[in-house]
C-alpha cells in the first residue's frame, strides 16, 4: 500500500504525460521531416543534421517510449525476456546518444559557417555532412556495445547490477549528462560571436542561417536542462545502490524522482518539431506554407468536384 501520494502522480505520468509525448512527438518530427526535405534546406549542411534528428527521435520515440505505455498497461516484456531487455535498452541509448551529437556537429556546422577563412568554412558542406552523421552512428553502436553486455534481468527487473552500475551511471553522465551539452554550448557561444563579427564587418548573414541557429540554441537549452536530472538520478541510485533498511517512504521518493528524470530525458524525441516552430521564423513560415498548400490542393479541390445535389 502506498505510502504517500507520488506513485498515483507517477501512474498519471506514464500512462498520460508519455501518451502525449508520443503521439505529439511522432505527428512533429514528421512534420519536420516535410520542411526540411524542401529543396531550400537540402541545400544546407545544418538541416542535413536537425533531418537526421527528426527521423531518429521517431525512430526513438518507437524504440524507447512505446514499450515504457504498454507496460503501464501489460507486463513489461523487458523484465522477461533478457534478450529483449539488452536490445531494448542498447536501442534507447544509441539513438539518444545519436541524436544529441547530431546536434553537436549542426552547432560545429554552424561554427564553421562564419568563419572568415576559406578553408575553415569548406568544412561546413554537404558531403561533409552526409559523412559525418554516418560516422557519428556508426561511432555511437560501438560506444554503446557494453549495453548488452552487461545488463541483467535480477529479481524480475532488466536493468544494471553491482559494480557495472557505478560505471554505467559515470558513463551515462559523460557522454549524456557533460560532453554534449559542454560542445553545444561552447560551438553555440563561438557561432554566435561569430555572426556578430560579420555583422559587424558589414558582411550580411542570412536569414535562414540567423533562424537555424536559434534553432539549435533552442535545442542547447533543452538538452542541458533535461540531461542534469537523469545523470544526478543515476549518480544518487549507484551511490545508495547497497543502502539497506531504507523506507517505504524514502523508496516512492526515489521511485518518482527517477520517473521524473526519465520524463524529462525523453523530451529528446518528442520536442524538435515544437522548438523549431517556436524559434525560427523561417521555419514557421515555410510549415505553414506547406499546410496552405496541402489545404488547396487536397481538401478545397475536392469540396469543389463533388456535384451539388439538386
């Protein structure tokens, strides 16, 4: 019997909050996957990485929120079988990993886009960028292999054990918790400075690339404030790993706390479309073009074909 009234909140966040940020994440990313297909972001090397973005947070949203519903509501298959539970958990963190550094290299993108240099600024290309983010994916299964290694099934629960758990909940601070976020914010505070400069030496920037990169600073935002609470989550779980004797009470605290940060680490699938529309102009302007055009052609032309019943 509970003790206090957290696990009815935390019962409410998995089976709603999540529902939510699927079907709302899966309608976005769509959406942005239309607009950044358009002829006029092909051209650009940055939309080639915020594209990748779109697609892998279904792809994520797939992955790691949908069997996180059903098990509000079945039993969770991943307590079950453990080959399940290794894919599952391997399949989650490659793609959140793969979608946060997808945003890094947009942010060093963009770095390289004002630079004054000829030579600084032929990095940001699209061939360049069609092969970093195959390498980037192919970087993040090998960085991630020790997933299914060592994961378990204990007492019905798929998740991490023993001394694996203190390296994991290091491991999962670094490169989810400090790296991305650092490199975002540090390439975001030099492109930033950088299109002062050429503002300042009467070199005009373009819109578009004014419009991305508030995109990605949304996208940096974002990242940091929902990494630090998944990352201080496993830290407090590893070091309180072998504490015994602990309270009813005291066990639904650590219970919602974690669900919280699970709820906020998962904003990474659910909230490109929303920060895109909310920060650029360009973007706005170019989705509701598309709707304009999708209402014209497919919903107007045919109320004005069907006959008038007389």
């Amino acid at each position: 019997m509970a003790v206090t009234v957290l696990p009815f909140i935390q019962q409410i966040l998995s089976q709603y909050v999540m529902c939510i940020y699927f079907a709302m994440g899966l309608i976005g990313n769509v959406c942005s996957c239309i607009v950044f297909l358009k002829q006029s972001h092909r051209r650009t090397p940055c939309s080639i990485y915020l594209l990748n973005v779109s697609i892998f947070a279904n792809i994520y949203l797939i992955w790691s929120i949908f069997p996180r519903i059903y098990a509000t509501y079945h039993t969770d298959l991943q307590n079950l079988s453990l080959v399940y539970c290794k894919l599952r958990l391997y399949g989650s963190h490659i793609t959140g990993l793969y979608i946060r550094f997808l945003i890094v290299f947009a942010c060093v993108d963009r770095y390289f886009s004002t630079r004054t240099s000829a030579q600084m600024r032929s990095w940001s290309s699209n061939k360049m960028a069609v092969k970093v983010v195959v390498i980037t994916f192919l970087v993040c299964i090998v960085i991630g292999l020790h997933l299914p290694i060592f994961m378990e099934i204990r007492n019905g629960v798929c998740s991490s054990f023993g001394i694996y758990k203190f390296f994991y909940a290091i491991y999962q601070c670094i490169v989810i918790g400090m790296l991305p976020p650092i490199l975002m914010s540090t390439f975001g505070f030099l492109t930033i400075r950088g299109l002062r400069q050429l503002h300042v030496t009467q070199t005009n920037a373009r819109r578009r690339d004014r419009d991305l990169m508030r995109m990605l600073a949304a996208e940096i935002i974002t990242n940091v404030v929902t990494s630090i609470p998944y990352s201080a989550n496993l830290l407090y779980s590893a070091a309180t790993f072998f504490v015994v004797n602990t309270s009813a009470q005291q066990l639904e605290i650590d219970s919602f706390c974690e669900t919280i940060s699970q709820v906020l680490i998962n904003m990474v699938g659910f909230t490109p479309f929303y920060l895109f529309i909310v920060s650029s102009k360009s973007f706005r302007h170019e989705f509701t073009e598309i709707l304009v055009h999708w209402w014209h052609k497919y919903v107007l032309r045919r109320v004005r074909v069907v006959p008038l019943n007389r």
